[in-house]
C-alpha cells in the first residue's frame, strides 16, 4: 500500500488549476476588443472596446489562468484607455483655453 492515491478534492484541485479549454475564447475576445481599443483609441467606441479588453484580460488571467496572455491584453488594453483619455485631455484643455481667449476678447474688446 505504498502508493498513494489523491483524495477526490485533491483531484478536483487539480483540475481547477489547469486552463480550461474554452480558455481560448475569452482570450480571443480580449485580444480583439484589445486590438479595436488601441486602433481606435481617438473614437469613444474604442475606449469603450479597451475597457471591455481590459475586462477579458483580467478574467483571461484570473479564471483561465493564461498569465502571459492575460497580462498581455491587460497592458494593451491600458495603452488604449491611455491614448484616449490624453486626446481627450487634449481637446478639452485646447476648448478651454479658446473659451478663456474668447471670453476675453469679448470683454475687453467690447468696450472700443
């Protein structure tokens, strides 16, 4: 009796530390809203495709246990949100700064 044979919560352990098969889709998922985020990253439906990237990414790497793959989609998926949120950052100081230049135009050129 010197083998020794796991228990079933041992065996079911163990299956819960494989990736699963289906795996792949959530992957796939990731890697395109990923991908759509970071091409379409100046368009708010690309931001919203990289937070859905980012949202697969996290669950490629916590559920399916694909590390490198989840990290992967996760780093892409930020870039995009990233590039979005500074073009937006942009537009909206480059409107506030011409609001403040009209409002001052019309102030102190009014009275000439």
């Amino acid at each position: 009796m010197d083998r020794y044979t796991p228990t079933a919560r041992e065996r079911w352990q163990m299956r819960q530390s494989e990736p699963q098969p289906q795996g792949w889709v959530l992957a796939l998922f990731g890697w395109i809203f990923a991908g759509l985020g970071l091409l379409l990253s100046i368009l708010v439906i690309g931001n919203l495709s990289a937070i859905l990237g980012l949202v697969f990414g996290i669950l490629t790497k916590r559920i399916e246990q694909r590390d490198t793959q989840g990290i992967l989609i996760i780093v892409l998926s930020s870039v995009g949100i990233g590039i979005g949120l500074l073009i937006f950052i942009i537009f909206g100081a480059q409107g506030f700064v011409e609001g403040l230049i009209r409002g001052y135009n019309e102030h102190y050129q009014s009275g000439r």
